[in-house]
C-alpha cells in the first residue's frame, strides 16, 4: 500500500494537473507583483508580503493534500485506491455493473434441496456431485463437499481425471462413463445432455430462488443441488444511495440461470440482468458500455 501511495503521484488527477500548471502561470507574475511594490515602496518587508500570500505554492499543496487525504479515508474504509485520476473518473461514473455471487450475495451457500433423477437416489446424488466438487475452492463446491460430510455421506475417490472447464463446471469418468456438473448451459448446451421426458415436470418446477447445480450421468440429468446463497441485506439500500450519488442505470451478470438471475434481480432492483454470462462476456459488456460514452464501475472479480 505504501509503495502504490507513492507511485500514485505519476497517476494524477486531470484536475490536479491544471491545478499545477495555473500554479506554474502565477509565478511570474507574483515575482512581478513582488518588483513592483519594492519599486514603489522601496520597502523590502512590504514586497515579501507579495511572496507570502503567492497562491501558486497553494495550489499546488492543497490538490495533492486533498488527493492523499481522500486515499486515506478509502483505506480506512479497507479501499485501496491507486491515484487521483481513479478517484476522478469515479466521480463522473454513471453505470454499475455487479457481479452476482459473494458481491450482491453473502458468498456463504448452503445445499437446501437434492432433487434426484432417473432413477438416482438423493444421496447417490450428493456423493457423485461431492466427489467431484472436493477438488475445487468455490465457494458452491465447498457449499456441496459440506452437505456430503453433514450427511454422513462418504465420497472417496471412485473417477478418473477431473477437469475444469472455467465458469462452466467439471467433467470426468465413472465407471467407464462420464459425468459432468455445472450450470445448465455446460451440462444441456455444451455436453448435450437430456432430461428423462417422465420427469420433464419435475425439472420444470425448480425452485428459481435457488442456484442449481445440474449433475448429468453419460448423457442424461442424474441429479438437481438446490443451493441458497442469501442475498445481502443492505444490497437494495446500497443500490439507492448509489443512484443518489447520479449511478443512472445498475446491472448484475452472472454465471447462473435466467429463472435464478430474474428472482435476485427483482429483490435488488437493478435495472438489467445478463444470466448464464462468461467471464469475457462481462468484459465485453464493460467494453461496449465504455464504447457507447459511458463511465462503468465493475464490483466484484467476475471469474467465478
């Protein structure tokens, strides 16, 4: 912190440079006013009076002052700003753009509902899904891996090699068969995998408050994780004050389904949504909003 203080005097403010370069245009002509009065008066005390009430050497102390002081305050606040300029164009912001999971969230989900499919049980669902999710820190894996071990269920290693597939989900092998967990989009949109047409009811009727994790077995839905990540409190305040300060429209993008996205959305009151996104379609959001003139701010890392 203490080396980006220092580094944030070559990020200044546009204000803080004008501020600087009127300094520089008084000079010349604080020592002329100085000449003058000596010229005049003949009186060297009356002339130094000229000096001391230079404007120049206040400008240019009170902008950095004001800078540093405001970083500070941030700090205080557990902010960390990089320089005058950030500041600056925050000022001037006029679209917010929020990540979902642990911005508007509390960042602490919990497993509430196994829905079970083609003929799984609920804790066959549960060890398949936790054996799978143990290998990773996010937070809904860690959310499944607890369930699994508050129910008793042991999910030793029984797949081959999981991989990763960023903002999308896991796949691997079982028993010669793969598996896959992950948002809706990877598992029936990626892999292709089917929903049992006896049980397209069920499916249809998932609770859109809730997260779903979709666990798919060679092709075919296994099982549905219902998972609740409370939404924080203050997120609909925060949201009013924020359009006080001239915030003219909100956005929140995320990783989950519309059905889910559209029910947080409504309890926040942003005014639009983007559901099932990857992390480069934030950014290219971001990109086009700025293409379009706007000032954006992007609360929370959007990887996830």
């Amino acid at each position: 912190i203490m080396a980006m203080i220092e580094e944030s005097e070559k990020l200044k403010s546009s204000l803080e440079g004008k501020a600087e370069h009127l300094a520089d245009k008084l000079v010349p002509y604080t020592f002329l006013g100085t000449g003058l009065v000596w010229l005049f008066t003949r009186n060297v005390t009356k002339a130094l009076s000229v000096l001391m009430v230079d404007f120049s050497c206040a400008l240019k102390l009170s902008m950095p002052l004001a800078v540093l002081s405001a970083m500070r305050e941030c700090g205080a606040s557990h902010i960390t700003v990089k320089g005058g300029k950030y500041l600056e164009t925050l000022s001037k912001a006029d679209t917010i753009v929020f990540d979902k999971t642990g911005t508007l969230t509390r960042a602490t989900p919990k497993v509430v509902k196994v829905v079970p499919f083609s003929n799984c049980s609920e804790s066959e669902v549960l060890q398949l899904a936790a054996c799978l999710e143990e290998h990773f820190p996010h937070s809904m894996a860690n959310a499944v891996v607890r369930e699994a071990k508050e129910r008793g269920i042991s999910h030793e290693e029984m797949h081959s090699e999981v991989e990763y597939i960023v903002a999308h989900g896991i796949a691997s092998r079982v028993s010669g068969e793969r598996v896959v967990i992950g948002s809706h989009h990877f598992v029936f949109e990626d892999e292709h995998c089917t929903i049992p047409e006896d049980e397209r009811e069920k499916f249809d009727n998932l609770e859109p408050e809730y997260s779903h994790l979709y666990l798919a077995a060679s092709g075919r839905l296994a099982g549905v994780i219902c998972i609740a990540d409370p939404l924080r409190e203050e997120a609909s305040e925060v949201l009013k004050q924020l359009r006080g300060l001239g915030i003219r429209k909100a956005v929140m993008m995320t990783g989950d389904s519309e059905r889910t996205a559209a029910a947080i959305a409504k309890q926040v009151g942003v005014d639009r949504f983007f559901a099932e996104v990857l992390p480069e379609d934030k950014a290219n959001f971001v990109q086009q909003a700025k293409a379009e003139g706007h000032t954006v701010v992007m609360i929370g890392d959007g990887i996830n």
